[in-house]
C-alpha cells in the first residue's frame, strides 16, 4: 500500500513539474527574475524563443512519462510465504 502511495505522489511530482515547465518559460515570471537583474548579459539568452522552447520541449517529455508511468503496473515479486 506504502508502495502505491508513493508512486502515486512521484507521478504527481513528475507531471506538475513538466507542466510547470511548459508554462513558466511563456509567463511573466520568466521576463523578470533574479538572474536578468544580477547579470543582464543573460537576456539575449533567456527571452530567445528558442531557448523557451527547448524547455516546453522537456516539459512536454515529462508530461507524456509520467502520463506513460501512470498506465504501466507496477510489477509484484512474488514471495515466500
């Protein structure tokens, strides 16, 4: 039971953080964080769609294993009784 608890809050960690990652690199919170003020060379970096695109990519990835870990059984070990 243990066992199905926490896979079950692993697949939810793993598909919050792949949404997460879609949307964060198109919102606000994107353009104004602590590394464009600490060092503004980074801008040309960081608003490159490209770049936000690449990381939507990854959340998309991780959207889809964990959609994918979701479906699969676990499997069970029989053991000695």
């Amino acid at each position: 039971m243990l066992h199905r608890l926490l896979r079950i809050a692993m697949l939810m960690v793993w598909l919050e953080l792949g949404l997460t990652l879609i949307l964060v690199p198109w919102s606000d919170i994107w353009e104004a964080n602590y590394f464009l003020y600490q060092y503004p060379a980074l801008d040309i970096f960081l608003k490159n769609p490209f770049l936000r695109g690449a990381i939507s990519g990854l959340g998309l990835m991780n959207v889809v294993l964990s959609m994918g870990a979701f479906r699969r059984r676990a499997t069970v070990v029989p053991g000695r009784t």
